[in-house]
C-alpha cells in the first residue's frame, strides 16, 4: 500500500489460518489462481454432502469454481452433470463430467433428466430452473446470492467462501499432483483494468486471470 511520504510498504500481514504454503513444484500463477475458486467449490461440495454415485448438476461448470467442483466431486465417485457452452464440452467431459447441457439453449433445463441429489448454481439466473430438476429431500447450493426458497424438502443455501488454510494446503498438493486442473491466464500487472473488465463482463471464458509483476 502507498506509503504517506511517496513510497510503497512492502510487508502485507496475513492471518496464519487463512494462508497454506505453497508446495514445492506448484507454479506461482497456479498458485495465485487457486483459493478463491478452489476453496469456493470444496466448501460448496461440503455443504452438499454428496457420496459415491449420488448425481450432481453444475450450472457453468466450465467456470472457474465450476470446472474445479466437478473434478473434485467426479474423483469422490459422484455422477455430475454440468451446463456450458457446447465449445467447452469436450474438456469438461475430459475432466470427469457424465453430462455437459448447452446453457445457451433455452430449454436447457428440459433436456437434462430430473431427480439430481444436488445443484450448484454458479450462474447467476439459473437457480429457480435447477431447483426444478433436484429430487425431493436434495441440496441446493449457490455461489449468486439467489437461493431459492426451498421446497419439496429441499435444503437451499447460499454460500460464501471463507479462509481455510488446511484446505488450501490439500487443494495445493492436489494441483501439484495433476488431480487438479485449473484453466489460468498469466498478465502483466498493467493489463489489470482490461483484465477487470473481461471478468466483471463474465467474458474470460472461465479463466482464471493473473495478474504478474514484471
Ligand atoms: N459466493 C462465493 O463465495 C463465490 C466465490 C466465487 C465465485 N462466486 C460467484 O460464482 C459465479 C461463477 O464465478 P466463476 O469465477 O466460477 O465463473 P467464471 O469463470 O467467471 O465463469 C465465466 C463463464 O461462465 C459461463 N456462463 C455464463 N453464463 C452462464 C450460464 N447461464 N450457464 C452456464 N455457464 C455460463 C461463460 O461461458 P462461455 O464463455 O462459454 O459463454 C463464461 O465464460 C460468479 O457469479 C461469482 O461471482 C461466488
């Protein structure tokens, strides 16, 4: 931060809680790019509770936090469906989605088959359509501040990330190991307004952007 006489502190204090180290072999960008979609989509899978064979919907799984849910949950066994656009399906099916449902149809909804054990909204407007698809007695989690009332006994909450050091250390090692793939753009630091842009209008095609001094 500006120092008051013109010149820049270089000290940043961090809680311990809310930092992991980062594991020998993981690249600093990978390393930049991965707590917040990270940490979001582990939290998010907790909240859900889901197990082996238990089937799970992602709306934009070829997101940032998406893409990361659905590897995790697709290595614990759990059968995911996820909505992208038709251009991202190969890779997502690549990365362990069942089922990849083209969200610019508009009658996505219709063509995916019903009685999910959870949903993971992580595009705005698509919560109320994908509470339709989940059984009774499911979950629904979302990352857009939209929760719908539940219904049919159906858990609905929304989510915000929180710091976890111990979960970050274990998302670190997994990327390290190659079980987790992230989809990350390195820039210089002066790109950062056009960078802020591109995310803020949902167009960096679910990268993650990072933004490196030079
Ligand atoms: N609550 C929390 O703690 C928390 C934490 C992290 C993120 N979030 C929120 O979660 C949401 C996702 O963030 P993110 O960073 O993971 O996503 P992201 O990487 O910014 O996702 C961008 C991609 O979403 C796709 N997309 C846009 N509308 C869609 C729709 N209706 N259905 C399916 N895909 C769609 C687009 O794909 P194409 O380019 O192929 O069109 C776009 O490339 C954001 O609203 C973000 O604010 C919340």
């Amino acid at each position: 931060m500006p120092g008051g006489s013109g010149f820049w502190a270089e000290r940043v204090l961090i809680t311990a809680a809310s930092a992991a180290i980062c594991p020998a072999g993981l690249d600093p960008v990978q390393a930049g790019a991965l707590p917040v979609a990270g940490l979001t989509a582990y939290q998010s899978l907790e909240a859900l509770g889901l197990s082996r064979g238990q089937r799970l919907l992602i709306t934009n799984g070829g997101g940032a936090t998406g893409v990361l849910a659905l590897q995790i949950a697709a290595a614990r066994g759990i059968e995911v469906t996820v909505t992208a656009s038709a251009s991202a399906a190969e890779r997502l099916r690549g990365l362990g989605a069942l089922e990849v449902v083209d969200y610019h149809d508009s009658d996505w909804a219709g063509r995916v088959r019903g009685g999910f054990d959870g949903a993971l909204i992580a595009a705005g407007g698509t919560a109320q359509a994908a509470l339709s698809l989940v059984r009774d007695g499911g979950r629904l989690v979302s990352l857009t501040s939209d929760a719908p009332t539940g219904e049919r006994g159906i858990t609905s909450t929304d989510l915000y990330v929180r710091p976890d050091a111990a979960q970050l250390a274990h998302l670190a090692e997994a990327v390290v190991e190659g079980k987790l793939k992230q989809n990350v753009e390195a820039l210089p630091l002066s790109e950062g307004p056009a960078a802020f842009a591109q995310v803020s209008a949902g167009q960096a095609g679910g990268k993650k952007l990072v933004l490196v001094l030079t």
